[in-house]
C-alpha cells in the first residue's frame, strides 16, 4: 500500500509546537515531553510536535503544514533557544516562545557531567513537575483567544 503525503489544501493539525529537545541536557528533556504531554492532552487535531530539523532543510510537507498553523508556539530548554531561532531563520514567526530557564526557573544540568562512575538512568535528571508546568504553559497558548 502506498503511503500518502501531506500536501497543501489537505486536512492538518490546528496548531505546532516546536520544542528543542536538546537531550544533552534536563531542559532540553524537559522542553520535548513537557510538549508532548500538552499534545497528548489537547489530541493532534488542535496540535503537534513538528519536526524542527526539516524546517531548514524545506521539507515540504513540515513546511506547509508550519504555514497552515493557526499558532506556531516555540520550546525551549535554555538561553541557546534553538527552536524559536530555526523557526524564526525557516520564515516564521512564532505566537508565542518559551524558554524554561527564565518563564519557569529551571536551571539547566548537562548530562554528561556525571558520566563516569556516578552516572544515572536520564529520567533522574527529569521533575515530573518541570514537565507539568511546561505542558500547561503550552496548553494554555494553545487555547487561549
């Protein structure tokens, strides 16, 4: 069976989130399940987590679906701010962006200082209440007016 892809006219996800998953560290972790939560939550009709990496390459399918979006919401974990900035250098401007270290007082932990003897599964580097509170800020830019 041949698959079928999006193209332009055809049905798509009401909103985009794009979260910098940076998984060299806790923010990064933190920035991409605390998006997916918030999609798990609203469902893929109202939003998804798009591809970040394709927006520079132009795959036409991530861009047309980023250019239907009524809100196009960024992620991320630290200062870097790598989501907000591809999404902005691909010809987009987000609704909104949040960065975790300043909108809910993360501090951002680099995986790999503990790589040695003391090193841990990379949940233990994760709060479920980082988590929490980055999925309601999605949500909450998501629905609101």
């Amino acid at each position: 069976m041949e698959q079928k892809h999006w193209q332009e006219g055809m049905k798509t996800h009401e909103n985009i989130v794009y979260a910098c998953f940076g998984c060299l560290s806790n923010t990064g972790i933190t920035a991409g399940l605390g998006s997916l939560e918030a999609v798990k939550e609203l469902g893929l009709d109202k939003v998804a987590v798009g591809c970040l990496a394709s927006l520079p390459l132009g795959i036409a399918p991530v861009i047309g679906k980023t250019k239907a979006a009524k809100k196009i919401i960024t992620v991320d974990g630290c200062p870097f701010e790598c989501s907000r900035k591809t999404v902005e250098a691909a010809g987009f401007k987000p609704y909104k962006g949040f960065m975790l270290v300043r909108d809910i007082g993360m501090s951002k932990k680099a995986l790999h200082e503990d790589i040695g003897a003391s090193l841990k599964p990379v949940m233990d580097y994760v709060s479920p209440t980082d988590v929490q509170r980055t999925k309601e800020l999605v949500k909450k830019a998501i629905l609101e007016e």
